[in-house]
C-alpha cells in the first residue's frame, strides 16, 4: 500500500511538473517593431525623477488643485503616449516620485516636464536620465486602463 501510495504521488508530481514547464514565447515581430522594441526586445526611454522644489505651497486647498492639475498633465501625457510610467514614492524623502519618457532625447523630456503645472509652480523639479528597459512598458497604459475603476481627475 505505501509503495502505491508513493507511485501515486510520484506520478501526480511529475504530472504538475510538467504542466508547470513553460516554454520560451513566440517572438512576435510585429508588436516588437510596434513597441520599437530592439533585438533584445528594449528601447530607450527618460527617466524623470520627481524632486521637491523650491516653493511650498501652504494653503492646503491650493496644493489640493494643484495636484489636481499635476494629475491631469500626467493623464493627458499618457493618452498621448509620450509618458508611459508615472507614480510617487511612498515615503517621506526629496525624491517624490518618477516619470518614464516615451521620448528619444532629454530635450524632448524637458520640453514635456515643463507642461507640468507642479514644475511651472516650482514645487517639483525633474532630474531627467536616458534609461533603458523593456519595450513592454510602453503597454502598460492600455494595461492600466482595463484595471482602474475610479480615475484620479474624475
């Protein structure tokens, strides 16, 4: 009885083993050139690092609809697709939070940080930085909104 017991218990391991194996994915040419992914399945992005600024707001109802407005310019630069990550750090240091560019230069980041109504305030400064990743990310918006059931601009 122990030895079909053990016979059993084999086999229904090897069964979930190799139900668990996973296979390498079809590469898929035509979402890799959509994406501008390279051979590696990367591109280039910027980085913005979301920083305190100089000013402080200390009228709680202005900071409120100033974060309002932050959080529009986030929206509409994902719609557009040029910001393809944005979110804050949830602890209390001078780094708030980050931005992933979907943008080839600095320049071109700079140009969309200074959309910002926080930057324009001088509440947040942006340290930007040529970074490279998964061309996945840039389906992370799409992903998003399939996934959000209250919006933060409603």
């Amino acid at each position: 009885m122990k030895k079909l017991i053990l016979i059993i218990t084999m086999a229904t391991l090897s069964v979930n083993c190799l139900a668990q194996k996973q296979t390498k994915p079809v590469y898929d040419a035509a979402l890799a050139k959509k994406l501008g992914a390279d051979k590696y399945g990367m591109k280039k992005y910027i980085m913005a690092f979301l920083k305190e600024g100089p000013t402080r707001l200390t009228d709680s109802a202005a900071r409120m609809q100033l974060q309002m407005a932050h959080l529009k310019n986030i929206s509409k630069l994902a719609d557009e697709g040029k910001l393809v990550v944005a979110g804050p750090f949830l602890d209390d240091q001078p780094i708030k939070g980050i931005f992933i560019f979907n943008v080839a230069t600095i320049e071109e980041a700079k140009t969309l940080t200074e959309t910002d109504p926080a930057i324009k305030a001088g509440s947040l400064i942006m340290e930007l930085h040529p970074f490279y990743c998964s061309a996945a990310l840039m389906e992370v918006v799409k992903i998003h909104h399939t996934l959000e059931n209250a919006n933060f601009t409603d």
